[in-house]
C-alpha cells in the first residue's frame, strides 16, 4: 500500500502576461520610493518656503495692499491732483518727510524717453516725461525701482518683491507691518531668488515660517481667516520637515509639492530680477525639481500598481481556500512568488 503523501505548497504564479506586466513595474521601482533622499537638505527647505512665499504669502499680500494703495490714491487726486500732474509741477515725494523721491521712470512708458546729454553726462529727460498718475496701480509703481513694477496690477503679474516693497516705501501701512515686510523681503525673499542653498540650514528655515507666521497675525484678518492662512504655513512647514527627515510622503503630498514646484518654475520665467542670469539660474533650478517630483510621482505610481497586484492575487488565494475547505478536501499551504 503506497504511503499517503504529505500535503504539499501549492505554489501560485501570475499568468504569463500578467507575471511580465509586474516584472516590468517592479524594474522601474526602487526599494524606497516615498521621499526623494537624493536632493540636498538646503534646496529642500529653499523650496518649500518658497513655495509658500508664492503660494501663501503673496495672494494674501495682494488682497491686503490693494484697498490701501487705492486709498491713498484717491486721496492724493484729492489733495495733489496727480491725475493731471505735468513736469511743470508733480509731487516729488511722498510723504514730504520721505528720503526717496518718487520713481516716475516707472509709470507710462517714460523708462523708454531717450536719455539727454547734461554737463558731460546722460541725464533722464524729465521734461519729455508724462507725469500723469491715472490709477492706484500706478501710484504703487512710483514707491519701487523700475525693475520692479513691470507689473499690469495688483494681480498674479505682481510678485512678493513688489509687494513687500510697496509695504516697506508707503507710509499707509501699519509700522508693525513694514518691519515684518523688510524681515522678510531681505532674510526671505532676496536670499530665495538669488539660490544660494547653503544658507538654508535649519534654523534659517524655522525663522522663515516664524517671519511669515508673524506677518500674517499682524494683518488684522478675521480670526477664522488667520487660523486658516496659518494653518497653511504649519501644512507646508510639517510637510517639508517630512521632506527633511526622509519619511516616506503619501503620493498626495507629493504631487502636491510637484505641482507647487511647477508653478514657481512657471513663475520664474516672468520674475522681475535685477540681472537675466539672476532669474535664469532660479528656473533652471526649479526646473530641474520639477523633473525630480514628477520622476518620484511616477515610482511612487508604478509601487502602487504592483501593490494592487499582488492584493488582487491574495485576494484570489484566500476564496480559493475557503472553497477547499468547503469540498473537506484537506488544503495545501497556498503561497505565490511573483
């Protein structure tokens, strides 16, 4: 009499299409796929604050600045008629106490007015200059360098620098709020588009959320909205620790910062510097994140995938044991190898 056999493992594989499509899945995915531990510490916390000094800061700036400018504006049609202004008399400064005087380069095109040759040396004609200030967002302009205020409005085309500027050279604005604007525009904001990584440590970045934190309480918004907006600055500030310590980030989060990065690279192309290579080197950086994200989205993408194969297989072994137990055959040990 032959001896009853022992039970043996039922081994279970992929069909042959299914078993090449994991195969293929599983070249392209590392064993860590959930945080992109190849990109330096320093460009990691340069990112995420300026993502938020884009995304966060600069939208709130724009709903804060424009009612007050606007203001000022009627005010100075009012008391200076500078709606009508010529060069035979326009308000130089303002207040009469500021040390800088208004930048009318700025406004209707009179960057363009050929220079004229005085005393040996080339001079702005002032006279050929159209002093005329026919809206709030032209007043803005004349409190900022040239270079600066090549925007159309108070709007998208309007970036961080001339919006801290316009906080910091109006005198409209509350003083606890310039001092949080110059914090910012010089620690923040300068050292941001000029890409120098090495000088984002750790506590330039907790700095930076404090600065913006600081700004943001001080702007007198409704408590729901500052516990919104602050709420938003811890996201980011917890996320890019995440970045930081190299935790595994939900593919969510991921593409949230791609996306982010993106943006700010799309940005870059548009940003007002003070030299082309300035603002060159910033996009190319972004860029280059960019790529990093999108590569790291797609891994993360292509894990998942193998993870709900290999779910869909357990799923398969399990009611294929239930329906041995139930014919009171004796199972086999189910196991599967990919």
């Amino acid at each position: 009499m032959t001896e009853p056999k022992e039970p043996r493992p039922l081994k279970r594989t992929f069909p042959p299409d299914l078993q090449k499509q994991v195969e293929d899945i599983q070249k392209k995915v590392p064993r860590t796929t959930g945080s992109p531990g190849d990109l330096d510490e320093e460009k990691k916390r340069w990112l995420i604050v300026g993502i938020c000094l884009h995304s966060i800061i600069s939208p709130l700036l724009r709903k804060y600045v424009d009612p007050i400018v606007s203001n000022l504006y009627n005010s100075l049609v009012s008391s200076h008629s500078i709606d009508t202004q010529s060069c035979n008399g326009y308000l130089k400064k303002y207040p009469a106490t500021n040390k800088y005087f208004l930048s009318y380069e700025s406004i209707n095109n009179n960057r363009s007015v050929p220079k004229t040759k005085k005393y040996n040396k080339w001079m702005n004609d002032y006279q050929k200059y159209d002093f005329k200030v026919t809206s709030h967002v032209n007043l803005s302009k004349l409190f900022l360098q040239p270079h600066m205020a090549l925007y159309s409005a108070i709007d998208e085309s309007c970036d961080s620098s001339a919006l801290l500027g316009m906080v910091i050279n109006i005198s409209s604005f509350p003083p606890a709020v310039q001092t949080d604007a110059e914090k910012i525009k010089s620690d923040i904001r300068n050292d941001w588009a000029h890409c120098v990584f090495k000088d984002w440590n750790a506590a330039k970045y907790i700095d930076s959320f404090n600065s913006m934190g600081q700004l943001v309480k001080n702007l007198g918004m409704s408590s729901i909205e500052e516990h919104r907006i602050l709420g938003e600055l811890n996201t980011w500030a917890t996320n890019g620790q995440n970045l930081l310590s190299g935790l595994r980030l939900g593919i969510d989060i991921v593409e949230e910062i791609r996306q982010q990065t993106h943006v700010l690279s799309e940005y870059a192309l548009t940003l007002n510097t003070e030299t082309e290579s300035e603002r060159i080197n910033l996009q190319t950086e972004l860029n280059k994140l960019d790529t990093d994200f999108q590569k790291l989205k797609e891994r993360m993408s292509d894990a998942e995938s193998v993870c709900k194969i290999y779910q869909n297989e357990k799923v398969f072994i399990n009611i294929t044991s239930i329906a041995l137990r139930k014919t009171s055959v004796k199972p086999y040990i189910l196991f599967f190898t990919a």
